[in-house]
C-alpha cells in the first residue's frame, strides 16, 4: 500500500503562501504616511490622540479578573467594553448561555444595517475572557518601561482594545456612517462551552450577515517581520479502543493467546508515526490506559489500571488530539487512521472515533486578498507590510469558526509575549500601531 501523503491541496496552500509573500514584498519598503488621503491622515490622528486614554482604559479592563470561570468578571469586562460601543453609536446586548453550559455569555454589539451597506459589511472578533482565573497569583497591571504585565493583557484584552480605538477614531471623522459592522466578544474563548454549536450561534449568525471576518488576537512577529493570520489548524480529537484475549503471559504471540491490547495499541500507535507525518498534521497522544481492569474519566481526562506481568492484558485506551489545515487532510488522514487500526495483530480488535473543537481555517485567496489590503494599509501608514503567517504557528482561535462562511483575516491583536504564562507581557506602543492598521483597513473595506 503506498503510504506516501497525497497533498495535492497542502502542495496548492504552500504555492498559494509563498505567492502571497512575493506579492506583499513587492511592497515592503514603508510608505510614507502622505500616502494616505486627507480623511485617512485625519483618522491616523485620532488613534494617536487618543493613545494615552486607551492604555489607561486597557489598565481598568485587566485590573478585573475574567478567568473564564470567573462570570461576574467576564460580564463586568463586558459592561466596560459595551458601554463604550454604545456611546459609538453600536446597539449592544449581553448574549445569555443556557445555565446548564456553565459560561458567562458574550457581548454582542451591532452598527447599521446588514441589506444595503456601503462597501464590505464586516464582523470583529475578540474575546472577554482569560486563562487567570479568580483564585490566580498572577499580578495585574504592572507597567515596566514600555511594556506591560497583567492578565490578559496581550490575550486578549489589548485586542480588544484595538478594536474599540479603531472604531472610535472612525467614529471621529464620520467614517462609520452608512456602514455595517458587527462586534463579537466572546466570554468563554479559552475554554469554549458545550454544545459548541450553541456557544458560537451569534458569532455564526452574523457571520452569515457579513463579508468580512476580522479577528484580533495577537500580533505575531516573525523573523522580525509583522504577520497576520491567514490559516489556523483545526482541534480535534480521537480515541482509541482495543481489546485482547486475557490469559497466561507464556502463551502472548501464540495463535490461540495473540498479542493482547497493549501490544496492539503500541502497533498502531507506533504505525501512526511511521506512516502519517506531513506539513501542517499533528496527532499527539495525551493518555494511555492499559491492563486487565481499567477505567477512564473522560471529563478529568485521568484514569486507573491493575494488570500483572505474566497476565496478558484484554484492554487499553488511548487519548489523543488531531490538528490539521484543511477538511480535505482530515478526511484523508481519518481514513488512513482508520484504516492502520483495522489491521489488527492476532487476537485482538480496536476502533477509533474522533471529534472536532473547532473547525479548520484553511488559508484561501480571498484571505490572502484581505491580508493585502492590510499590508498596503500597514505600509501607506509608514508601519511596514504584513507577511502571511504559517498556519502550523497558530493555536485555535474564535475565527475558526466562521472563516468557512467569510473571508477571514485574524492576528490583527497586540504584540506581547507570554501568553497563558505568569510572564504575559505586551509592547505599549502595539496598541497605538494596531489600531491605526485596523482602523485603516476598516474604512478602505468599507468604503
């Protein structure tokens, strides 16, 4: 059997980021900000004005702790942000989750009317939420020099402030007017609620009503270069269940006593390897229980086994995840996993099901032509072009979810680093530069 990746569309995805980075180095040099139109000059401004206020308002949103478990936290860092949309003319609401999926809810704001905008309707995506949860020793705003510590201050609250001075600095100068642009916080990113179909409904919803999804976790510097996010690899899952005949450990590899589970499971395991590396697919294993009596909890993800060494075990379970660019690898790798599983050694017998978190956002050409506009934005601004970021870079993000109904851009966020560590910092100035990029891309595509 040949075992060679057929890719023809990893192959297309590599032609396609390479032409990207071509393309966007045609321009690299920076452009000097006369480049920009009078109103668009007028718009850089705003941002600059009003830099000191926005890190002082960054300060208020990551003095509040909104672990994702933390709802009065994540709802209280949604009240700060809602009220300054509204006073920007949004329509906001607070987006209830069903009680039963233990999450705070998002925050929901819209502007204009979807039917007959000007120019590209456009969703912004950020999230509430961090992974400091109540009971955290991590410390708060501590500013040294020009960077920040704190929770969530480049995860994403910096994000989100982006977000909201891009916004403002439009509102200054008309720019909003005769638009459509919907904003969704979410409050539980980092730990998404279940079903996932319902935590994500809004966000999907008016992702139907939009052209354009633009998403602001962080900024990502490569080889010093600024990236945007153009593909992020979908999360998912699978579970691996053999069985073996029990029995006397003088008879394991004979026809009547066969090899048992946990040898089975090492087969298979170990054929994964052998057989399906390739660009942008991982598949960890994150847990093994084997033996002749077992149990696993899969809501702790712990488990419990009893086996002696002359017994030959009857069971083994195997957790692991599965990351990857496209639907059309899952399909194919899924098939291949399935196929190694079925292959059992002598006595025993194993099935594989899988799942998946968040959907895959695979780097496409209207993608690539959002992160242009971008860049050209970026480089009119004398703030120097954006290069496509490799998907195999990138974590799972909120955008995932709606990047196969819109073109999508993500990465737009703070620079900082850290994230998710005792040690997440951000670069101040990030906050000012972002904004003014976002803010340029806002009003281009929606003119």
């Amino acid at each position: 059997m040949d075992t060679k990746p057929k890719a023809p569309l990893m192959q297309a995805t590599r032609h396609l980021l390479a032409a990207a980075s071509l393309s966007l180095a045609a321009c690299a040099a920076p452009a000097a900000a006369a480049e920009l139109s009078s109103i668009e000059q007028r718009i850089v401004a705003a941002v600059q004005e009003r830099s000191p206020a926005a890190l002082q308002f960054l300060e208020r949103t990551v003095n509040v702790n909104s672990g994702t478990m933390n709802f009065a936290g994540v709802r209280e860092t949604g009240r700060l942000f809602g009220a300054e949309l509204t006073e920007l003319g949004f329509t906001t609401r607070w987006a209830e989750m069903p009680p039963a999926m233990q999450r705070a809810g998002h925050l929901v704001a819209t502007r204009g009317s979807a039917s007959a905008p000007q120019g590209k309707r456009l969703l912004l995506i950020g999230h509430l939420d961090t992974v400091f949860e109540a009971d955290s020793p991590v410390q708060r705003w501590n500013r040294q020099g020009d960077r920040v510590r704190g929770q969530g201050v480049s995860d994403m609250k910096g994000g989100n402030v982006i977000v909201l001075e891009a916004l403002r600095a439009l509102q200054r100068v008309g720019a909003l007017d005769n638009t459509r642009i919907a904003v969704v916080f979410s409050g539980d990113e980092e730990k998404v609620g279940e079903p996932i179909a319902a935590a994500r409904a809004d966000m999907v919803e008016l992702a139907r009503q939009s052209d354009v999804a633009l998403a602001f976790e962080g900024a990502v510097t490569e080889a010093g270069r600024a990236t945007a996010t153009v593909g992020r690899r979908a999360s998912g899952g699978w579970r691996l269940q053999v069985t073996g005949k029990q029995g006397h450990s003088a008879g394991v590899f004979s026809a009547g006593a066969g090899y048992g589970a946990i040898y089975e499971a090492a087969r298979i395991l170990n054929t994964f390897r052998d057989q399906l590396i390739e660009p942008d697919l991982t598949f960890n294993v994150g847990l093994v229980v084997g033996g002749t009596e077992t149990t696993v909890d899969e809501l702790l993800s712990k488990g419990t086994a009893f086996g002696k060494s002359n017994v030959i075990a009857n069971t083994a379970t195997v957790k692991g995840d599965l990351r990857y660019l496209t639907v059309e690898q899952r399909e194919r790798v899924q098939a291949r996993m399935r196929a190694i599983v079925a292959a059992s050694l002598p006595g025993t017998s194993a099935k594989i099901s899988f799942s998946e978190s968040y959907p895959p956002m695979s780097p496409t050409a209207g993608n690539l032509a959002v992160l242009q506009q971008y860049s050209q934005a970026s480089s009119d601004a004398g703030l120097g072009s954006i290069d496509p970021l490799p998907p195999g870079q990138r974590g799972a993000g909120d955008v995932q979810f709606v990047a196969p109904l819109v073109d999508s851009l993500d990465g737009l966020g703070a620079a900082g680093r850290g994230s998710h560590s005792p040690d997440e910092d951000l670069e101040l100035a990030s906050i000012e530069r972002g904004a003014i990029r976002a803010a340029l891309l806002i009003y281009r595509l929606t003119r």
